[in-house]
C-alpha cells in the first residue's frame, strides 16, 4: 500500500525583494533522489516554532500580508520594515525553504546499510526545507520514531526538547544551580517544567497570565510569578531567593523584564550576603535571551553590581560546543521520554496552503503563548 | 629629618543616613600599629578614580551638596534618590572610609623582613581607605617605587595600570585579537592606546569630541571614531571591519553605545561572511561594560544576531581569576613601565579638606573626560 513517489511537489519559499517585501509560495520542485547516505522522507507534519519565523517571515509586517493566487497555490506579500532591512540584505532575491524540523514516512533510501534499515519507517528529522512535501535527508539527522507512533507525534523532537535539555546542560555547564524561564507556559516551558521536576532542578516559571500561572501549578510548578502582578518584583525574589537561581532563560527579549530577573537575582543575593558590598553582590548572574516575542529594545537598569550578563543563545551553537556525543545523548533522552516530558500539543493544523493564509500568518506571527500550528504538507 | 608619627590623623569617611542623604566629613582616627607583615604609609597622594566615587558619593545628586563646619573640618551632605537608596541599604549608618589606591612613604614597619625592608621607602598602595594621612598596610599590597620617584607620580599605579592589563589579557583569554575601547581619552584610555601599541593589539578608539580624536591620533592611535560625528557608525564598522575587533570595553555604561558597537560589530562580520545567515553571524560578539558615566538605562536593540554578550567587568574578579601569579606577573610590568606607558596626568590637586569643597566634589562627579583629581592628604 505504498504511494507511489511523485516527480515534482510543492516546497514552501520564502523571498525578500529589492522593493523590501517578502513573497510566501509554494514552488512546484522536482522531488530528490537520495545520496547514499540519504533517506526521502514524506513528510507529513512539520510544526511553525518561533525559530521558523525569522526566515519566514523575514521580520514582516505580518498584519499587512495580502495574499493572490489560487487557493491552493497561494502568493503572499508582506512590507519589511526599514529597520529589518539592513539584516536582510544578503537574502534579496534568494528564494530559500523554510522548516527547521518535521516527521514523515521513509519512502526511499540510499543505499548505505544506515539508510536501507529506516525504509519506510517513520522518523522525525531536523535539517531544515521541512515545509515541503517531501525532504531528502542524511541519516545522521533522523530520529526513528517508535513503532506505531504517528508522524504528528514526532514532529517537534529537535528544537524544542533539544533546547529544553540544552538550557539545563548550560546551567551546569556554568555552574549553576537552578533556573528562571519566561514565557513559561508555552510548549517549551512545559517541557522544562516536566524536564526540571525529572532532573530536580528547582526552576522558577515566569507567566503574565493567571490561567498559565494554573497551568503551570497544575502541572506540579513550585515557583510561578506573574509579570502583570503587582508584587511581581516581590514574587520573584523571594522565589530567586529560595531556589538560589542565578541564571534565566528570556524568550521575551525587549522591553525590562530580562533586567528586572537580574534586579531580584541581585536583591537576593545581597539579603544573603550580609555586609554592604560596593560593586554589588559577586555572584555571577546571567540572563540568556533565546526568543524574541518582542522585538523592542532590551533596556538594562543596571543596577545590580558588575557580576552579571546578557547575551544571545541559540541551540545550534550550543550543540556544537557539546560535540556528537553530547548531541546523541541528548538525542536518547529525547527518543526515550517523547510521549511524557517531551510531548508537544498544537493548537491548529493546516496545510501548506493553509498556512499561507493571511489570517493564519498573522495567529502564528503573534507567538501568542499556548497557540502553536502543525503543518501538514501531505494533508 | 623624619616627621613624627602622631597618635592620632584625619580620614575621610562617607556614611549614609536613614533620611537619604550621604554625608562626608573628615574624622580624627587613631594611627594604627603596623601588625608584623604591615607597614604604616604617610599617604602623600592618592588620585580620585571613577571606581571610588560609588563608594564615596553613594549615588548621591552632587549638585545639590551642601558643606558645613569650619574650612578645614567640612561635613557635607547630598541627597541619595530614591532609585539609588534600595542598592544602599547595607550601608546604611556605617561610616565607610574611602580610596582604593594611593602613595607615600613607609614610616613606620612590622616585624618581619618583607616590612622592615620598606621602611623609609616610597610605596604605592591598594587595598582601600587611602583618602588618609595614614594607612597600615599589608606588604603584599604595596608597590615599592624606584629610588627618587615621588609619591604623586606612583599614586595610580593599580587601579588604572591593572585595568588596562585585565582588558588586554581578557582579551587574549577569550580568544578575541582586538579591541574597541570607549571614553578612550581618560587617563585610562590614553594609558590603554600606549599598552595596545607596545603589545601591536589592534584598538578601536571611540570619543565624543575632536579634540579628544586629534589627542589620541597624536599619541600614535590607528583607529579613533568620534561617535558625535553623523558618519559614526560607517567610521566604526570600517574600524572594527579592518582590526576584526569583537570585544569592547565600555566606560559610559548607559544609552545605545554598547549596542551600537555590536551593531557595527555585526555589520563587519556580515560582510566577510557572504551568505546570509538566518540567526545572524556565528563569531560572538562581547561588550564589557566597565564603568558607569552615563547612569541610565543600557538600550539594546538586538540587531546583530544570537551570538553576542554584555556584561558588567570588574577589576577584582579578573584579578581573582589570573590568581597571584597573574597578579605578581603584571604588576613587575606595571613597574617597569610606570613613568611611561603608565604615567597618569591630572588637572587638580586637592587636601582632603579641599576635596569636600561642594564645587570640587560637583567637578569630579562630573567625570568629564580629561580631568582628574589628586588627594594630597598631608599636603
């Protein structure tokens, strides 16, 4: 009962243009062979994360997209801002796919031993291009998934429970001992909550929302603050101070509240350390900014002492500092616990035309915690 | 000819009251006996740096100090806002003394050898409360001065000459090969321009005002970017492009300047690299922010990818991470080079009474780029 493999399908592309617009389609591509090393895959869920955004969207209005061709071959526009622009320069006129993970059916494969054993199978997969129809990809980027597990199950393996587990190895890797998160009710932040409680690392869940702050308490969170509470600042150092956290992890990156996680970080480490010190307290503490929900300005008051740092974190990066090994231990954890700390859960699912729609760019452009799109490019 | 020790000496104190305000004032202390391994110093001079004025000033409004008390005994008081008061409540009724460094003559010696060997010596010295007629200090803490160098020209021979070295071998320890150095013209930057070019380490000079550019182009600089200039940030970018710069050391602390350095940093990276990068360049890019001149908010725009960090830096803490051995390593280099690559200027000399004068106080608070206070506390 296998469907035969098509010569072309449709790959979602993303353009920037001279006249500063982006342009969304799906292209008509001759579907690969794969190399010996390779396996085709059909791919047939690939979620929208934030991380996809960014090459998507390409820092886009989205609320000004406006869509023209067929309904089932969509053509959307939307204006980049000046400010973006300068970023973009070295992808004007370069149609690029777009899709950093997904799980499909192995409807090929090279002819490597490696490669043979995952015939149709179905696996999850990272690489990139995963908005398509079907992707041919090395076997060392494949993730067999269990035995009668389907493919939605497994399409979100890498970015999300990758960087969870990858936020924990960097605590220890810098020494620290427990953690802060923001946006702590979205999928990621589930799976850290699940992956702090397994691991025992206390872990303070920062939300803006009462019904997160029940979600995460629910789901057996000790520490939640909200943001939009009065006694926020309160709230956080007492629960910094409780848990010893000296490093967070920021998804919201603009605005103060990066600053305002140093700031509790600082008030509690001088409430412990007795005598005034003049250059602040010398715990060393750190705010990693791994997301952009809002894209403002990051504005650091500075008022707690010289120990302290902002910076970017990306997965890849930290990937590479672990090495293969690490890579695959991470890996195993991650194919052991999918179902359980691992899971992840959408919100809608849409086709590849679907997720072209103007309504539909602008829901997931929001980044609206707890709203989270599947794409399913076969269905 | 030696003068004799009296028993008792002023010092000059700085304490923080319940109703807000820092108060500055002279105090008679006693002259202490030098433990075995200590040495009395008559402090002949010890020089205002931006570091002391924390402790000193307590984040108080300098232009609203008012003095009281006879000429030669003032106490003045500022008020401390309120943003600043929440950092200050340790100190709160301790009467702090104040200066981290300074230098004058061994008149009196502990026991032990490495003491008694200083007596009758000029000296410089670290290790805090140096705004004094006289202070007990550890040997370890002392710099013996060449025969027939007056104390003045040894008085800053830590903080500034130590920071210096700290940036270049941070520099060298996180695998950066140069430099981007803000409020380049202190006395600081000029001492940092000469390091640079004795250890050919590309530097970057950014100051605000021309004839701070003509000053350190004079003094031999490459590289000097005037960030009031509308072509500044294509000046920085070419800069940072030629010397592949990507750590800076910041002074001002406050506004885009910090950002804006990553922002070129970026730029230059992007050029070299050709293709275009979804999560911006690979190679990471650091701002150290080691001073505070302007006391607002650092903005952050967050235009130049994922891999970059700001973060505050601090003398102590480097030192603590070379170890001693470090620390001996440079200041034999510190000693060698003090009435050159070292040297400090200033602009004013002051007693301690004088340096409690409202209008001096206002002056040094200022930090203006350029001038700088020397104590002369037996003068």
């Amino acid at each position: 009962m296998s469907t035969p493999i098509p010569a072309t399908a449709l790959q979602l592309r993303s353009v920037v243009t001279e006249d500063q617009t982006v342009q969304l389609s799906l292209e008509e591509v001759a579907v690969p062979e794969p190399g010996p090393d390779e396996v085709l895959v059909r791919v047939e869920a690939a979620p929208i994360n934030p991380s996809d955004l960014g090459l998507l969207l390409a820092g886009a209005d989205a609320t000004a997209a406006v869509s023209t061709g067929p309904a089932d071959r969509p053509v959307v526009t939307a204006p980049v801002p000046d400010t973006v622009m300068r970023a973009m320069r070295a992808r004007v006129g370069v149609s690029m796919p777009v899709g950093n993970e997904g799980a499909g059916t192995v409807v090929a494969a090279g002819s490597s031993g490696a490669a043979q054993a995952l015939l149709g199978k179905s696996v999850a997969a990272a690489g990139g291009s995963m908005y398509a129809q079907y992707r041919s990809v090395n076997v060392g980027l494949c993730l067999p998934l269990p035995d009668g597990m389907p493919a939605a199950k497994g399409a979100s393996s890498f970015v999300n429970p990758m960087t969870v587990l990858g936020m924990v190895e960097t605590m220890r890797l810098e020494h620290h001992t427990a953690l802060v998160h923001t946006a702590a009710a979205s999928n990621l932040g589930q799976m850290l909550n699940r992956h702090c409680q397994s691991e025992q690392v206390p872990l303070v869940n920062i939300v803006r929302r009462p019904e997160q702050e029940e979600l995460l308490r629910s789901a057996g969170a000790d520490y939640v603050c909200n943001s939009a509470a009065p006694t926020f600042m309160d709230d956080l150092t007492a629960a910094v101070g409780r848990t010893s956290a000296t490093l967070a992890f920021d998804a919201t990156g603009g605005g103060r509240l990066a600053s305002q996680i140093l700031t509790c970080m600082e008030a509690a480490a001088s409430a412990s350390a007795g005598a005034y010190s003049r250059y602040g307290s010398a715990v060393h503490k750190q705010v990693y900014i791994y997301g952009s929900l809002d894209r403002g300005p990051t504005e650091l008051t500075r008022n707690y002492g010289m120990a302290w740092g902002v910076g970017g974190w990306l997965l890849t990066p930290f990937l590479q500092r672990i090495g293969l090994e690490g890579v695959a231990r991470l890996r195993d954890r991650v194919a052991a616990e999918l179902t359980t700390t691992f899971a992840s859960s959408y919100t809608d699912e849409v086709t590849l035309a679907g997720a072209l729609q103007p309504d539909v760019i602008q829901a997931y452009a929001r980044q609206a915690t707890g709203s989270k799109y599947l794409i399913l490019p076969n269905g």
